[in-house]
C-alpha cells in the first residue's frame, strides 16, 4: 500500500519520505503553517509564492532541507522538473483591511480563478492529487445558518463583493471538470474564518475591526442591539482538516466545510479581545441593517463523517496569545496582553 502523504492523526511524525507536495501560496498565512506540518512529517515541500508578503511566516523553514522556496505568480503556467505527488492551492488573494475596499478585485478573481486553472494543468501533467483551499464565501450573503455544502448560497454577480464570491465558486467548477473531463484526483476544503500565529493584524470582518480599534485606539466598541456573528477557528484545526482531507481515499471528491462550529456574538468576541488587550469596552448600540445579519458558520457534520475530525481550540483559548502576540509584534503590549502571553 502506498504509505499517504499526510498522517491522518495528529502529532505523528513519520521518517523522510520521497514525497514532494507543492504548497501554492505556501508563504501566506495557512500555506506557511500547512508548509511546517508538511515538512514536519518528512514530506518535501516545494513553497510557491509570489511573496508580496514578505518571507517572515516561512523564516524557520527556509533553514530546512525539506523546503524549497520558488518565487511565482500561479496565474502563470508553471513546470517543475521531477515527481509531485500533490498539488495543494492556497494561492488566495491578500484580503483588504478592516472597512476597506480591495484595491485590485480584478487581480483577486484573476489570481483564483486562472491561478486554479494553471495549477490543475500541472497537476493532471504529474499525474499529482489536488486539494483547493476555497473559501466561505462561496455561500454570499448565506440567508441559512449554519451552511451545509449542499447549500447553493446567495450571491449577486454584480454585487460589490462579487469579484470574492464568485471567484472560489468557479474555481471549484474548474475543479470538479478537470475531475470529471480529465480524470485529476481532487479535493476541495471550504476554509471558513481563520486565525492564529502569523495572521495580519488588521484582516477583514469583526476580529479585524475590533483588533484595529483595541491595538491602535485602545478601546473597543461593546456592541448590543445586533445579530450579527462570528465564527473563529484556529488555524492549528485547519491545517488538520487539510492534513486529513488530502490522506483521505478517493471518494472524498465533494466540497467540506472546514470551520468551527461555535457561533459567537458580537459582544462576546469584544470581551474576549478586550480581555486580551487591555482595552477599555465602550458600550454601543449597533444600528440596525437592512436585510439579515451575517452569520457565516460551518456546518462541519461531513468533516465529521468522512474526516473524523473537529475543531480542538476554544475561542477563549485560542484567540487571546493570538492577540496578545499581535500587540507584541507593534509594539503594542498592554498589561492584560502581557498575563495572556
């Protein structure tokens, strides 16, 4: 039997192995950490990144025998000289920060959808298995929750957010015609909201806006009167479900949610990072949106059949060295921070 290319358990660490998986993406947040559970089970990581965000998150790896780094923008084609036994896209577009507009929507669908299309073409040349990082926002403006991948979503194609929901929905089309035409043995994950050790301070949705206010301001809104949610997983539980997805046998082919279950209110996240922090809470009352509140949360109950796997990490375990570890890094580092740390 042709030993996996992951173990599927946690904190197994198998001798070298003659595996090589290339990691698209694999300088970013999740790719950098998926890069270190790879390396770290013997397996030959070959990191292809364009590195607009710099090499801080793969610094440790750069040392390693195991690891090597390629400068490359996946929207082109790519070819690489001996075995792969594994393509794994995590080429996502940087997001925009918290309230702000995404500078390029252009060059985000560009880097999904082609870099999707170019990476599948070299998989189906080596003969390689593909695992697609998409992503939550395949489900729009979700009008059920929690999302079960049989949900279809609600997304405008010509709504200001387009350009992010349609974009991991055609690249998973792409997916699933290069299985079916092509005979490519994929998977797809559906990453929902993720944090933890390398994350941007200042990414998009609640925990961004409110780290920018704690971090920067050192006060935090305390928000009442709202419905909207939020679901946080650490991405040592990601990584996990992508290490089990991709060792899975080959009817695992469907889309899985990748996420954490556990739904959280507003103001319970504002305690949580406030309590990290230091930050003073300023009770607010939130004003009323038209139409329903977001609330994007994972239906994992597949992850659970097929994979046997769920999230490990509370929130209230999870976040606050997470947020203290950000303050640190700019140099921002409140008392509160310090007992968290």
């Amino acid at each position: 039997m042709t030993a996996p290319l992951f173990s599927s358990r946690r904190g197994t660490a198998p001798a070298r192995s003659a595996r090589r998986v290339l990691v698209a993406g694999g300088a970013g947040f999740v790719g950098s950490h998926l890069s270190a559970r790879l390396v770290a089970e013997g397996v030959n990581v070959v990191c292809a990144d364009t590195l607009a965000g710099g090499t801080a998150r793969i610094a440790p790896l750069l040392r390693e025998p195991l690891f090597e780094l390629v400068e490359h923008d996946v929207t082109r084609p790519m070819t690489l000289a001996g075995r792969i036994d594994a393509v794994v896209n995590l080429a996502a577009p940087a997001a925009a920060a918290a309230g702000a507009p995404h500078p390029d929507p252009v060059a985000a669908f560009r880097t999904t959808v082609c870099g999707t299309m170019a990476l599948l073409d070299l998989a189906a040349a080596k003969g390689a298995r593909f695992l697609q990082g998409s992503s939550s926002e395949v489900y729009g403006a979700a009008m059920i929750a929690p999302q079960p991948e049989d949900y279809h979503g609600e997304v405008d194609p010509g709504g200001p957010r387009a350009a992010f929901e349609e974009a991991p929905r055609a690249a998973e089309t792409l997916v699933q015609e290069y299985r079916r035409a092509r005979g490519v043995d994929t998977r797809i994950a559906r990453i929902f909201d993720t944090y933890g050790p390398g994350m941007a301070p200042g990414g998009p949705g609640p925990l961004g806006r409110m780290l920018d206010r704690a971090l920067i301001r050192g006060e935090i809104a305390l928000p009442s009167g709202t419905r909207e949610t939020v679901a946080l997983a650490h991405v040592s539980d990601i990584v996990e479900g992508l290490a089990r997805l991709l060792a899975a046998p080959p009817h695992a082919w469907r889309p899985v949610n990748l996420g954490h279950p556990d739904e959280m209110a507003l103001d319970r996240l504002a305690r949580i990072v406030a309590g990290a922090t230091g930050a003073a809470l300023r009770p607010v009352a939130e004003t009323a949106r038209n139409g329903p509140a977001r609330r994007i949360v994972a239906d994992i109950t597949m992850a659970g059949r097929l994979l046997d796997w769920r999230p490990r990490v509370a929130p209230e375990a999870g976040l606050p060295p997470v947020i203290a570890g950000l303050a640190a890094g700019l140099g921002r580092m409140p008392e509160a921070a310090r007992r968290a740390s």
